[in-house]
C-alpha cells in the first residue's frame, strides 16, 4: 500500500477488532445493521462456493482470522496465511489448532506486497476482503504479486463484499469509511465495493477466467483459473 498512515489505520482497525471481527458474519458488528439478515445467508453461500477450492498447495494473502480454513482446509496439501496485523493472526493460528491444520497450515506475519514467498509455489490463492481495500495502482501490484506466487492454471478465490442494490442506501461505492467499535475508537477506512461484472472484468484483464460466482446482497465470491 502507498500510503503509510492509510495502511497502519487499517492494520490497527483489524488488531483493535480482531476479538470480534467475525460477528459481522451473523449481522452484528461492523454489519450494516439494516441486512443484518442477509450476512449468514451470503456467507452460507460463499461458503458453498468455496468447498471444492484449495486442493495442492494454497497461499491466503490478508488471512485476517482464517474464517475459511473451515470450509477449505482439508482440501488443501499445504496452506501458507500471510496477515500483517499481529491479532488477527494470532486467531487464526487458534483456528488452525482447534482444526487440527497445524501439519498442513503455517502463517506468516508481513505486508502481502513483500513478504517472501516462492515463485511458482502455489497451486491457489485466496483474496479475502482485501481488494475492497486498495486504490487502482494497489490492485494493479497485488495481481502481480499474485500472477508471481502461483503456477500456471492455477486457480484464485476472491471474497469481498459487494456492491448491490441492498447496500446502496447506506454506503458509498467508493471512498472511506468510518468505523467505530463498541470501545469507542474510531478508524478511517478505505472502501471500494465491485459489482460481478465489475470483479469478473478485473480478474479477466489479470490473466484469470472466471469459472463459477456466488453474489448476494452483501458479499460476493469467485473461483477463477489462470488463463496460463
């Protein structure tokens, strides 16, 4: 990310919330209080969608809490999670315990432009809510980074939240946001949401086909194959 203090807000906004991130998935939280339904149902979904994703071995780049390793992790071979923010991480190596993935799943902690990661070493790759994070030039960079770390026909799970005609009332498609917890902190966060058309036409112009989506009224889900 280009800029320092934009990355180190969002960095301690997912620290400071790590205990509670993953309420948002049953509508609390950060949940846009008005679809608090919707979330469990889209997450049903994606989770659906990603259950034949991860066979051989998988690199998750800003695992946050590695929610998904429940719905993937045995499919995997190997699995590398790499997050820069040091709580979440620390809850996702607790996930990785309680599902008994720790001969198979390792983290990392580091900037998902930087860490080091082999060329050609992975069979797939996860995007989890990081795309919606990024400015144009960022996104740019992490499909490089993306097209560098994976094999040829690869495949490549994004999950976001989406940009839909439930959310338009309460959020803006592109710009910051501003987050407070229960605690009272409050956090500046960039936020750009893709529609399906949107999300398929970027992956495409990255080298990726998309195969199979799921797109509710909060989140959205892709599986996609390298075109090479």
């Amino acid at each position: 990310m280009t800029d320092t203090a934009e990355r180190a807000e969002l960095i301690a906004y997912y620290d400071a919330q790590a205990a509670n991130y993953e309420d948002f998935y049953d509508g609390k939280g950060q949940a846009i209080a008005a679809l608090s339904g919707e979330y469990a149902t889209d997450a049903a979904g994606v989770a659906t969608l990603l259950s034949s994703f991860g066979r051989g071995d998988v690199v998750d780049l800003a695992c946050g809490t590695g929610y998904w390793l429940t719905v993937y992790g045995r499919n995997a071979a190997s699995i590398t999670l790499v997050d820069q923010a040091e709580r979440v991480l620390a809850h996702c190596e607790r996930r990785i315990q309680q599902l008994g993935l720790a001969a198979v799943a390792r983290t990392i902690r580091g900037d998902v432009f930087g860490v080091p990661l082999p060329e050609a070493g992975y069979d797939a790759g996860m995007l989890g809510f990081l795309l919606s994070h990024l400015t144009v030039e960022e996104t740019d960079a992490l499909f490089d980074r993306v097209r560098t770390v994976l094999r040829p026909h690869s495949e490549l799970a994004v999950i976001d939240s989406v940009w839909s005609d439930a959310r338009k009332p309460y959020r803006q498609r592109d710009g910051f946001e501003r987050r407070t917890l229960a605690d009272g902190h409050s956090f500046s966060i960039r936020k750009r949401y893709y529609d399906r058309p949107e999300l398929e036409a970027l992956v495409t112009r990255h080298g990726f086909a998309p195969r199979s989506v799921y797109s509710g009224n909060v989140f959205i889900a892709m599986l996609a194959q390298r075109a090479r």
